[in-house]
C-alpha cells in the first residue's frame, strides 16, 4: 500500500464521516452503534467494503423521508446488523477456522 492510497483513504473516510454528521441527531447514534457493533463482529472487509456506505445512503433515503431510524431497522439494531452481514466472512469465522486447523494438527 503506497502514500498516496493511504492518504486517498483517509479521504475517503473523513467525507464519509462528514456524511455521517449530516444525518438527524438519533441516526447518528444508531449508526455509531451499528459501526461499533459491526467492528467487533462484521465482515473481514468493512472497512473497504460497501457495507457502511450502504447503510448511510439507506439511512439518508429514510431521514429524506421524514421516517424515524427505528421504522427502518427494528427495534433490535444487533439483528439488523447480524441480517446485513450473514453471508459474509467473518473475524470470527477466520478465528474458529484457525482454532479448528490447531486442533486438527494437535491431534495427528
């Protein structure tokens, strides 16, 4: 990775923040929330992937709207964000794969 992609990706974040900032006071909560939770358990790929984006342009559509970010999503934000990611690979997949690879190898 060079200088210059680094420096276009912290581009790229800071003016995804910036769009964060302009959602109404209680999507942004619901979005640090979703972003913490999906940090911890989301797919390898979050941070370069299309899924935080994604949710900020649906979380546009629904304050454009004039809904409520809990009409969108449910009441059960972890739900939502586990229903995004279920078919992607995890840090806990690669986690339990190499737990499995250890275990396969100590017993041989």
């Amino acid at each position: 990775m060079s200088i210059q992609d680094i420096v276009e990706g912290k581009k790229q974040w800071r003016a995804h923040l910036a769009r964060v900032k302009a959602l109404p006071p209680d999507y942004q909560i619901v979005y640090k929330e979703m972003q913490k939770y999906l940090f911890k358990v989301g797919p390898i790929d979050l941070p370069d992937g299309p899924l935080l984006p994604g949710i900020v342009d649906f979380f546009e559509e629904g304050a454009a709207a004039g809904k409520g970010v809990l009409e969108l999503i449910g009441t059960d934000v972890a739900a939502f964000c586990d229903d995004l990611v279920k078919d992607s690979r995890t840090y806990a997949d690669v986690y339990q794969e190499s737990i499995n690879r250890e275990s396969g190898t100590a017993e041989q």
